[in-house]
C-alpha cells in the first residue's frame, strides 16, 4: 500500500464513539517491546513499514505528514530514517494479540466502574455492559450528562430537583435510586416508596432511627441531643475521676450519688487539685527563678575569676614599687596560696578564701595609713620647733636692733621734749631736764615703762617695743 | 494532544526510575514542555562536584521534532555555547537526524556522557575545541575552575 492509500485509510476509521486507547489505566505490566516509539503505548492498530519498523496507524500518519516532504511520495522511518514508500497494514497475528490482551481498568472509573478487562475488550464492555457510562440526558433541553444506568427504566431526564418528603430539601432526581415501581405511578408516590441511595441513607437528617439504650425512635438530626439526656443511657458515677468505679443508667445515678462516699468527699479533692495546682504552678516559677539565679551567680564566678588573675599579676608588679615590700610580699604569698587552692577547693570556699585575703590587705592598707600619719604629724611637729626657734632668734635680734636704735635715738627726742617743755611748762623745766636724764641712763633697760612716763608729748602705746622700733 | 500523553509518560518515567547524576523537574507544574534538569558533573571529568542546571524545551510537535537543550549554569566545553543561551550541539538532537524514537531520559543520558568525553570534531566553540586537543591539562584547570565558581553546590 502506497503513503496516499495509507492516509486515505484515516477518513474510514476515523469514529465517534471510540474510546481513547491511548488515555487507558493499564493494570498489568507490559513489554516495553509492544510499545509504539512515536506514543510510547502499547501498539494500537499497527502497521509495518519496509524496514519492518511498526507504529501505529495513527502515530504514522502524523509523522508523515510531519516528515514528508511534498513533492516525494518518500519519508523517512521514524526510527531508522530508512526512505519509505511502502506500507503495510499486515502486521504478525502474535503482535496484535499481545497488545489486545493487555489488562487496563475502564475509562468510567471515576464514575464508580470497578472493570478490568483486556484492552481488546474494553470498546464493546463501554458500549455493552458499562452502566457507568455517561450518556448525554434524554431530555434534548438538559445538557447535563447522566449515568447509564440510571437511564435504564425511563427515558427521561433525571435532572429535576424535587423535593424529598422528609428533611424538605431540594434533591436532584437521579441521586435517588430509583425503585422498580412501574413507570406509571407518579413522582409522588416514587418519591415516597424508593429507598434512597445516597441521601436517604446518609444525608437525610429528617430519617429516623432508635436509640440504642431506651430503645425510643427518634429523628436522626435528634439523635445527639437525645443521648444527652436519655434517662437509659448508662454513665459514670460523678465521682469516677477520684475513683469511684460505679457505672450506672442515668435515671438511678442520683440515688448512688447521695450514698456514694466519693462524691461528698468530691469539693474537697477539688479544692486541693487546685491546690496542687497552684503550688505547682509556683514550683515551676520559682524552678525558673532559680535558674536564672544560678546562671547569673556562675557568670560572676567566672569573671571574678579571671578578674582575680588579672589583679594578681599586676599586684606582683606594683608591689615592687611600694614601699612595704615586706608586708606586700607575705600578701602575695597569701594570694599564691589561695589562688593555688582556687582548683583544688570548690568555687564558695574559693570565694570566701578571696574576701578573707582581700580584708586582711585592707587592714593592713589601714595600719600603713595610720603609720604614716604619725610620721607626717613628727616631721611637721619638727619643722614647726625649729621654726619656732628661728623666729625666737630673729625676735631677740630684732629687740637687740631696737634697742641700739633707741639708744641712739634716746639723746635726740630727749633735746626736742626739753625744748618743748621749755616752750610749755617752763615751772617743771627743771624736773624734767633730771628726769630726763635718768631716763636716758638707764634707756638700755629692757623696761619701757620710762616711755609714757614721758608724758603726752610722746605718743608711743605701752609695750610695743617693736612697733615703736620700726616706726622710727 | 498526542505529544502531552507521552511527554507526562515519560517524565513520570524518568521521576520514577532517574538515570544516574540526572534529576527532572518541572520548570512550572502546568507547562509539560519545558523541564528543568538537574546533572552531576560526571566522575572522573573536570565537571565532577559540580551540579549543572540544564532547560530543556520540548516543541509542540514532540515527538516528530527535537527537544532543544541550554545549559543554564555556565561550562567550559567545546560543546556548549559560551554566551547567555549555553546552547548545547548535540548530534541526535540535529532536526535531520532526530528520530521520534528517541527518548528524553536518552538524550540527557547522551549529554551527560558528552560531559564526560567532550567531541572536538563536533566542536561549537573551536578555541575550547583546540585547546582540548593540544593542552588538555590547561583545559581540565580551566574547566574546573568554572566548575568550581559557577556549578557550586549551593
């Protein structure tokens, strides 16, 4: 058969109602070998080229279209690209059966069609037998789909909602199973007798059912708030928590209530559950707390630690520049020592150990202090006689200075008194000149008592020697 | 239609069972045609310890015409592009010698060998080409240091 005869082939095969062969669920494995290399399925209707390459039908006849080039009655084979001119749909016997008998699942599965068959047998089982098959829907109005087999009894479209007779709720016609009633009788009375398929007996609240315990019918929707006050409906004690194994109908469990020791002693275990509670609650805040405690007292330690190295070192160093080197070299050894137990000892004698070392150098830093004091005090003690003694010298000097000058001057003041009193008093001239003169006999004196006496004409202040010295 | 039906066979193919060093992903989960492809650079190749993406477009007309194969980490080798596209010569993807039998886990498998023996003679970039025939050890150094800077493992 030549590439025209082959695609004219097409337009004769070509059919509506086939399945898609191709989309099928293969169910068993098959040979890789039975594979078309153009779709990779299991070989649908194939055809053998020259090279005795097989593909199907189809697949070749794309791959023609695709490949041929137009003016050649040649293309290349798709696996081999051997030019080709001739095909031939006579393919092995043993090859087609093989690929016919491969298992695959319906194509209505989803719709609730549980069939494997062959895949040879596939087109007849969906056009036959399948009841899931969805078939457009008698009514030409409706453009729903429907299944198969619930077209079976009438040919009618089961697209209407009605109504369902007991929860009043708007069902679609074909959710209802339809019972073998004669197609005569009226919606009505098939809406009353069927037995529903999935909402009557699932769905519908408005079913009724019995309760287990009392044995009452009752409406499904009711069913809940029914078991909670059936007087039948046998229940724990109240006190089954505390261990009050008692299980009774609900109708006696007053009677065992009042007599049951469990339940009056009830508050109390109540009271201390919550207790507990609390307290536990508190433990745990508590736990917390002291966590974080420890972890800030072990951050400390550690500093103190390496503080405590640090200052060591330095301590070693300054001490030599100090001047209690002695004092400073037994602290040191102390220091030693402790820090030579700091590993063998626990952190708290460790710690305890520093503060000790730490007072006692502050004792001694307190004696060191004192000490100096007293020696600052003697050395100013010290200065301050000597002082004391210079100034003693330099004020009997001075004296020494006053009193020569004074007797220099003596002789001088003593001629200007008399020319005065000679001026004033002329009477007392006498008396003064002699007195006068005593006084200057006797001017080395150390008494000054001879100045006032002097009288007014002198104004010299008592005992100011000094004074009177250096204002002359 | 047909080529969606044997595109999502064979990648559901090539998750399933992946050939050695190759991991196939979907570059966006509602496009069948372009794939994104992880490869190990293959051992004992100057290509090894990398992991090199690789785009592969396949065309609507799959399986009667070829996919196309661009590396999108960047490679030193004499087959593969050095610009942008990293388009990679490969000779079984060449519109006149594809065949429709030929399978996508083939033509990676095909790549990654090319990894591993680089064809000069079939060269795209001839100076690569040439130095991979007359100083293959300033080759290797270069190959992989690419490697190393551009198909780290990140």
């Amino acid at each position: 058969m030549n590439i025209q005869d082959f695609m004219a082939l097409e337009a004769d095969s070509s059919h509506d109602e086939l399945i898609d062969l191709r989309s099928l669920d293969f169910v068993s494995s098959y040979d890789s070998h039975l594979m078309c290399p153009i779709c990779h399925c299991p070989l649908i209707e194939p055809a053998r080229l020259q090279c005795d390459h097989v593909f199907c039908q189809k697949c070749l006849r794309s791959a023609i279209t695709t490949f041929r080039s137009a003016d050649t009655d040649e293309f290349p084979c798709p696996s081999c690209r051997t030019p080709t001119s001739q095909i031939s749909t006579s393919v092995p016997r043993l090859l087609i059966n093989m690929c016919e008998e491969i298992q695959v699942r319906c194509p209505f599965a989803t719709e609730g069609c549980q069939e494997v068959v062959p895949r040879g047998h596939i087109q007849s089982h969906v056009d036959k037998y399948c009841g899931y098959r969805l078939i457009p829907c008698p009514d030409e109005d409706c453009e729903k789909m429907s299944r198969k087999k619930d077209l079976q009894v009438e040919q009618r479209c089961m697209h209407s909602y009605c109504r369902c007779s007991r929860c009043e709720e708007d069902i679609m016609e074909q959710d209802y199973e339809v019972s073998n009633a004669p197609a005569l009788f009226n919606l009505e009375t098939i809406l009353i007798n069927c037995v529903s398929q999935e909402h009557d007996k699932e769905l519908c609240p408005s079913l009724e059912t019995t309760c287990v315990d009392c044995g009452t019918t009752i409406p499904q929707r009711n069913l809940k708030k029914h078991i909670e006050t059936c007087p039948e409906v046998v229940s724990p004690c109240m006190a089954s928590k505390y261990g009050c194994t008692a299980k009774i109908r609900r109708a006696e469990i007053a009677t065992h209530e009042q007599s049951c020791p469990l339940v009056s002693i009830g508050p109390y275990f109540e009271a201390q559950n919550t207790r507990l509670n609390s307290l536990e609650l508190k433990m745990r805040h508590l736990q917390q707390r002291n966590e974080i405690f420890e972890d800030g007292l072990s951050n400390i330690r550690s500093t103190l630690l390496e503080s405590a190295r640090a200052t060591g070192g330095n301590r070693g160093g300054r001490s030599a520049t100090e001047n209690d080197r002695s004092q400073h070299g037994r602290v040191d050894d102390d220091e030693s020592a402790n820090s030579s137990n700091v590993f063998s000892s626990n952190a708290t004698t460790y710690l305890l150990s520093l503060h000790e070392s730490l007072r006692e150098e502050v004792s001694q830093m307190s004696h060191a202090l004192t000490d100096l004091d007293a020696r600052a005090s003697m050395t100013i003690m010290n200065e301050c006689l000597r002082i004391k003694e210079d100034m003693a010298h330099t004020n009997a000097a001075v004296n020494s200075v006053r009193m020569q000058v004074q007797w220099l001057m003596n002789p001088r003041l003593h001629n200007g008194a008399r020319a005065g009193g000679m001026r004033t008093n002329a009477s007392t001239a006498g008396n003064d000149t002699t007195r006068s003169q005593l006084t200057s006999t006797s001017a080395p004196g150390p008494s000054n008592a001879a100045g006032p006496s002097l009288g007014p004409i002198r104004p010299r202040r008592p005992s100011d020697s000094g004074r009177e010295g250096t204002k002359l | 239609m047909g080529s969606q039906k044997r595109i999502a066979k064979e990648l559901s193919e090539l998750t399933a069972s992946p050939p050695d060093g190759i991991t196939v992903t979907l570059l966006d989960e509602a496009n069948l045609y372009e794939w994104k492809v992880l490869m190990e650079g293959p051992e004992g190749s100057p290509y090894q310890g990398g992991i090199f993406q690789i785009r592969l477009v396949l065309p609507t007309e799959y399986p009667f015409k070829p996919p196309t194969v661009s590396f999108a980490t960047k490679i030193y080798h004499p087959n593969v592009t050095n610009d942008d596209k990293g388009s990679m010569c490969l000779g079984m993807l060449r519109p006149d010698e594809w065949k429709p039998s030929s399978k996508i886990g083939a033509v990676l498998e095909f790549a990654r060998q090319l990894l591993a023996e680089p064809m000069p003679d079939d060269a795209i970039e001839g100076r690569i080409a040439e130095q991979y025939k007359n100083d293959n050890k300033r080759y290797d150094e270069i190959a992989r240091e690419w490697t190393r800077k551009h198909a780290n493992k990140t």
